[in-house]
C-alpha cells in the first residue's frame, strides 16, 4: 500500500517513529510528512534525528494560528491529491489530525486513526474537539485500549472498524528508554506546561507559576523546560525573570528526547499537561500529576 504519515509535533514523532518503520519493513510505501507545527528545530530535528524518523517532505507554516491552520489544510489537500495515496494513517489530536482527515475524504481516501477514541471530556480542550472531529472522517479506528474502544462504541461507531492496538509509544521507549530507577534514587519534580487552555489563559497561567514555586518549596527542587509558546507566554506575563530567580526552580530549553526521557526516570514526581509525558511516566513507573 501507498500510505501517507503526517505528523505536526513532538508525540506524533516519538510515536509515529516505529509505526513508519514497521510499515516499510513490511513492504509498503511510506510518504512521511513534518507539517512543521514544531517549527523550533528543539522541538523536531532532534526528535527525528534520535528516532530515526527522517521526512520526505517538510512544511514551513506561518506563524500566526488562522493562518497556519489554512496554510496547513492547502498544503495536506495539494499532497493527497499529487500523491493519492491508498490510506492516510494520522495520530493524536494536533491540527494536523481532522485537516487531514478533511483532505483525505474530500479525495475520497480512507483514514486510519492511531490513539482513536481517547476522551478527556472536557469542553473547553481543542485537543477533544480534535479527537472527536477526526473520529466523524475515519475508516479505521486504531484504539490504544478496551476503554477507548468502548468509547467509540458509544459513539455508534460499528466495531469491525475498531481495533485495539495499544500504544505506540511502548515500542519507542523500549528501545530509547533508560532503566527504571529506584524511587529512593529520584529526586525533584520535572514540570512542563504547553496547551493553549493553560498558559493562554493568564488566570491559568498565574495559577501555574504558583504551583511551580510550590512545588519547589515544598517538594524539592524543579526542572522546568520551556517550549517558545510558554516561554513567551512568560515573558508576556511578566513572570519570566521572576520565576527564573525563584529558590528551586530551574528554566531550561527544551530537551532532547533521550535527555526528556532521562529526566522523568529522575524524577520523584513529573506535573504535566502532556498526554505524551503521562505515558512516558507510566511506563518508568514514576507518579505523575495531570
């Protein structure tokens, strides 16, 4: 078969990594597309590096939000119709998921889904509207667990188009993981914050900072690495600097993967608004707040 991969951020690569590689392994024909929503080289030229997962073709989007989305459905609409290809195989809930699942259909092309039927219920996240739009465009939905796929079967969809899969992520720390470590070993809280619905909203943000000068006075010391969109929400704020000086907190630039993922193994305790962390978490056996 003729499958088209894209993929917009940090979890669909660290995801998508070993699906590509097992799909070509097998003989099929792989067009992997970067759509470029991490354009900050930290957050995909690592990863692609680390993970093996190099694109064959990369997108550069424009910076403003309405514009990159309507740059982005363009750009996914030319692909599908210069490459046809027999499937469109897309994952999570980014942007990149329902505007291509909108392409593919528009060319009448069947969409597979990786993580279908996750839900968090919560109104007010873009990420559930995402999950729930590309869940109306798909033909195959590939569910990481039995919850999930039960999900979708309360949403009426026909269980001959539900499989469940597990997750992708298990196949990548598998062979980049780091052992787990000893919880009398870890030490300190790693924290990373980057969805819209929290540091967009000042009231949200604000209740951030405080949770991390918390955090660094009553638990122990934090590590804080700092996507752009965060850090200039930060600075917009005016709490950058003083969250930089606060006793116990640490600022960093984003890390690469395999120093992420040596970080949460570290760590007593991970607070995140990541779905991609909470898993990693899981699996090195670290608690972790959401």
């Amino acid at each position: 078969m003729r499958v088209l991969v894209p993929f917009g951020t940090r979890p669909e690569i660290v995801k998508l990594a070993p699906v590509v590689a097992a799909l070509r392994e097998h003989g099929h024909a792989v067009h992997a597309v970067a759509t470029g929503q991490h354009e900050d080289p930290r957050l995909a030229d690592r990863f692609f590096t680390d993970l093996g997962l190099t694109p064959d073709e990369r997108w550069t989007l424009p910076r403003a939000e309405a514009e990159r989305v309507g740059a982005l459905l363009t750009h996914a609409y030319e692909t599908i119709a210069a490459r046809h290809p027999d499937l469109v195989l897309v994952l999570g809930d980014t942007y990149t998921v329902p505007l291509f699942g909108l392409a593919a259909r528009r060319h009448t092309i069947p969409v597979a889904h990786l993580e279908a039927g996750l839900r968090s219920f919560n109104p007010r996240s873009l990420e559930e509207v995402n999950r729930r739009a590309v869940g109306a465009m798909t033909s195959l939905h590939l569910a990481p667990t039995a919850l999930a796929a039960r999900f979708l079967a309360d949403e009426g969809v026909d269980s001959a188009r539900v499989h469940i899969v597990g997750n992708p992520i298990t196949d990548t720390l598998r062979a980049h993981g780091p052992p787990r470590r000893p919880p009398a070993d870890r030490h300190g809280v790693l924290v990373t914050a980057h969805r819209a619905t929290n540091v967009d909203d000042p009231v949200r943000l604000a209740q951030l900072v405080t949770i991390v000068r918390r955090l660094a006075t009553e638990v122990g010391p934090v590590r804080f690495p700092l996507p752009p969109r965060t850090r200039d929400r930060l600075s917009v704020s005016g709490s950058l600097e003083s969250l930089a000086v606060a006793p116990g907190v640490e600022l960093v630039e984003p890390l690469p993967y395999p120093e992420m993922l040596a970080a949460v193994a570290d760590a007593r305790v991970v607070v995140t608004d990541s779905g991609g962390l909470q898993e990693e978490a899981s699996w090195l056996g670290v608690p972790c707040v959401v």
